[in-house]
C-alpha cells in the first residue's frame, strides 16, 4: 500500500495496529473486544492513529431503532496521536464513506461521548450530522489488575460483577466505579432512517471542554464485543 505523502488518508488495518494505537492514544489504554473494522489513519504521509468500528457491546443495540444486530454498527474507538492535523470530524466522515460502501445492508452508525473525560461530542459529531439522542443511563465500571473494564464484560467473562466475588476470586484489590451518562449519536447511513432518527432527536447539549485535538482522550466511544456478522471493509479514501 503507497501512503500519499500529502492530505488525509484512511485505509484499513490489522487488529495489532489497531491495538497498539488505541494502548498509544485512547483514553481506556485498550483495544475494543470482539471483530470489528479496524481503519489506519495517516495524515500528511504519516501515521496518525486509528478508528475501530463494531457491533457495540450491547446485544440488544438495534431494538430502538427497530433494526437487527446486523443493520447497525457502533464507533468503538478513535485513537489518535497528538499533534494531528485533519479534525476528527473529517477522519470520521471518511471513516463512515468506507463503512457505508463496504457495508450497504448498515442502516445507523452510533457513538458515544465519554463526559468523565471532558467529552460532549458536538465537535466531532455535530459537524458530521449525527443526531444527538440524549444521555445514556448510569453505568459501572470496574477496575481489576489495574484496568478499567466495563461490568458487562466482567459478567460475560466470569459470570458475574459482584464485587466481593471478584476481590475473593479474580483480584483482591477490584473497585467498583459509578460513571455519568454518556452522550449517544446516531448517523443514518440510508435515507429510510433519516425520519426516524429525526424524530428521536434532542438539544445538542451544552459546550463542555472537548477539543478536536489529538491528546489521549480525545478520541471518543467505548468498548464492544463480538459481532454478529463480520463487517466488510476494501477501500481506502484519500481525503
């Protein structure tokens, strides 16, 4: 693959790429579990980071859209390095031409705000045409052997998130950690879900201390699990 020396340029990558960007620049310091897409973003003839999309960590991801599993898809990751140049508004709007072509039985891309790092999504979405869908509800986390892991994960893994199970069986020193809301977005990918998404829309919410810059935490979206079915990715765009 010839990488142009000038300009934004997205093409896909391997899982380990991927892994070792989302270690490098995002927030959570780990890749999303489970196939996804995994897309190289090199900005000016180098390297810049990358962005994983997925099923979502959410079995039930499509039920109020009234899709599928396989007809919806979630922004797991954008890791970037600092000091890029193209806005990740324009990354993701690449991102999602690729998703788009390669993938035409998709009907809603979504993606998630994180409000712990500062995040509010307008910046990056808001500028794409993502509908704002409000906040999620509250959700845990816990931290075992050092790493922050979302409960559903610990339950599929163990069997449970009780904590004094884990701290008898898996790690003394597990903590529970009570997280705010997120923000969700959803970008319609066909023109039958413009209307729907239109109608479940609300107030893009107030200017927090997001920036579109390249510091770990920037890059926003949380982790997902397995897919269903594989996405399909054999593109790259030269934005």
């Amino acid at each position: 693959m010839t990488v142009p020396t000038t300009g934004l340029f997205i093409a896909p990558c391997s899982r380990e790429a991927a892994d070792f960007d989302c270690r490098a620049y995002h927030y959570t310091g780990c890749l999303s579990s489970g196939r996804a897409l995994y897309f190289g973003v090199w900005d000016g003839g180098r390297h810049a980071g990358c962005v994983v999309v997925s099923r979502g960590a959410c079995a039930n991801i499509g039920r109020p859209f009234g899709l599928r599993q396989d007809q919806i898809a979630e922004v797991t990751r954008i890791a970037l390095r600092p000091g890029h140049r193209a806005p990740v508004s324009q990354v993701l709007a690449v991102v999602v031409r690729l998703v788009r072509r390669s993938n035409p039985g998709l009907q809603v891309l979504i993606s998630y705000s994180d409000q712990r790092q500062g995040h509010d999504g307008r910046g990056v979405y808001a500028a794409g045409g993502w509908t704002y869908l409000g906040e999620t509800h509250r959700e845990a986390t816990l931290r075992l052997h050092g790493r922050e892991v979302h409960a559903r994960t610990v339950s599929s893994k163990f069997g449970t998130r009780d904590l004094r199970w884990l701290k008898t069986n898996i790690d003394p020193n597990a903590v529970r950690i009570d997280c705010p809301p997120k923000h969700k977005y959803a970008l319609a990918l066909t023109p039958a879900m413009r209307e729907p998404l239109a109608q479940m829309a609300r107030p893009y919410p107030t200017r927090g201390r997001e920036a579109e810059g390249g510091r770990p935490g920037d890059p926003l979206g949380r982790a997902g699990s397995s897919p269903s079915r594989p996405l399909h990715v054999h593109e790259a765009a030269h934005a």
